[in-house]
C-alpha cells in the first residue's frame, strides 16, 4: 500500500500515458446538454462540437459528492492518504465540495485523510501542478510533504491563454472584472492569466488586435518569467492542432524545457472557451 494516491478532476487534461506514468486518478465533470447527462471524459467530441457551433452551450458541473466519496473509499483500498487536486475555487464550487466529503470520509474510514489543494487555476497549469503531487506521492513521502509540495508548485506555476473569441469565455461567467473586452468595439485577442498570481481568477496580461500577436506575446512572457532556468511545461489546445503543434516546435527550439507536454483539453474547457490555445509552465530554482 502507497502512502499518498493523487486524484484530479477532468478540467486538468494530460495525456493518457502522463496519468499511467504517475498514476494519476481523474474524476471527471458533468456536461448537461439536450436534456442528457454526459462525462466530460466520454462524451462525443463531435456533438458537443456542433453543439458548441449553434452556440446553444451546455452547462457543467463539478462531480458529485458520492462520486467524490466512491472514489476515496476505492482509493482507501491502495493508499493510507489521499490528496484531491481542484480547478481553481473562484470559478467552481469543486473545492468546497471537496472539504465536506473529506469529513464524512474520514468519519466513515477511520484511519484513513484526506487533504484537498485548491489550485487557483484551470487546464494545463491545474495539469502540471498534479504531476508534481504525484512525482512527490511515487517517491513515497508523506501526506503533509506531498501537500507543501503541491502548494508550492500552485505559488509558482504560470497560466497563460489566448482565445480565438471571447464569446465563450464570456457565456460561462468566469471573465470576471475582464467582462468589458468582450464588448469591446473593436475585437481583441487578450492574452488571459489564471493562476495564483492572479488570486485565482482572470486577469488580461496584454491586449492584442490579433490571435497571432497574443500568441507571440504569450512566448515573450514566458520568456521573461522563466529567465533561463529549468523550465517545466504544458502546452494544451482545442480545436487548434495546427497551431499548438507550431507553438510546440518554437517552445522546444526557443526554450528547450526540462519536461514538455502536448495535450487536447477537455471537453469541459471548450464550453468554457471555445478554440483556444492554454499555456503553463513553472521554473525550478
């Protein structure tokens, strides 16, 4: 038995290989479309595509309490504590949701805990703050070390994004104080910020006429943020292949990381956003 399993939610989408190699468990978000209840890790991508085209979006949701208390009993059966991984709490009620199953739990299996990390951000960086959960949990120390762990890499991790629109992002409540920009006159290409820098909530770093100048600025910062160090990153797409794959050839030619990650974000991330591009990187001392 493990000391420390690591479970996440959807909305920190990483390749298939990236949660075997850390063993990483992922609960994933509801999606209400058309009457119909669907998981954000199944549902077809196609017809939430064309969903998401007619402009009719779904809704969302974190998952359930009993979901949350059938995956801590399970994960009882493999390791002494669990450490749960949130998308950030001011656009979510995941995080409390979390704190009040982890009570029941704990009264329910005496012996086992459960602690709960508020990542104060989405996607990629909620993504590589987990793989440093789990790197801390495979190498076998303890709850409350694995806890600071997580905890520092949330401090240091950039989340960085630029939206081919701000329809979505608008829709889905989360633009915050940033509201304005999507009833701007003139259409601009923000480059967002969601992270703890940011006290969890969107925060436009730059504005850009363009989808391609908010992009190039989006290296720039990481650029000037990183200053030469080691240099961990996600880079995450939807709908944009082409051009993460482009983004993905200067990152590893401008940057050279110590570690990189291509991933397609969930579905829960395109009712959100609709295409977009997400980046986020954290710099070891």
């Amino acid at each position: 038995m493990r000391e420390v399993a690591v479970i996440v939610d959807s909305i920190a989408k990483m390749p298939s290989e990236v949660l075997a190699e850390y063993d990483i468990t992922v609960l994933p978000f509801h999606i209400s479309m058309g009457g119909k209840d669907y998981l954000d890790t199944t549902i077809n991508k196609d017809l939430l595509y064309s969903r998401l085209m007619s402009k009719e979006l779904p809704t969302v949701a974190p998952p359930s309490p009993g979901e949350m208390a059938e995956a801590f009993r399970k994960m009882s059966q493999r390791a002494k504590a669990i450490l749960y991984i949130t998308m950030t709490s001011r656009f979510s009620g995941e995080y409390e949701r979390v704190t009040g199953v982890k009570k029941s739990i704990e009264l329910e299996l005496p012996g086992v805990v459960v602690e709960a990390v508020d990542s104060l951000t989405i996607t990629c960086a909620e993504a590589l703050i987990t793989i440093e959960a789990a790197k801390a949990a495979g190498e076998g120390k303890s709850l409350p070390e694995v806890a600071e762990i997580t905890r520092q890499v949330v401090q240091r991790v950039s989340a960085l994004s630029v939206r081919d629109s701000l329809y979505y992002f608008d829709k889905s409540g989360r633009m915050g104080k940033e509201r304005p920009l999507a009833g701007s006159p003139v259409p601009l290409a923000p480059v967002m910020e969601i992270d703890a820098a940011t006290g969890g909530v969107t925060q436009a770093v730059s504005k850009h006429r363009t989808v391609a100048k908010a992009l190039e600025n989006m290296l720039e910062i990481m650029k000037e943020r990183s200053a030469n160090k080691k240099l961990y990153v996600m880079l995450g797409h939807l709908y944009k292949p082409d051009t993460a794959e482009e983004l993905k050839a200067k990152i590893l030619s401008e940057f050279q990381p110590a570690r990189f990650h291509l991933t397609e974000l969930s579905p829960v991330a395109a009712i959100m956003n609709g295409p977009y591009i997400d980046l986020a990187f954290f710099t070891e001392d």
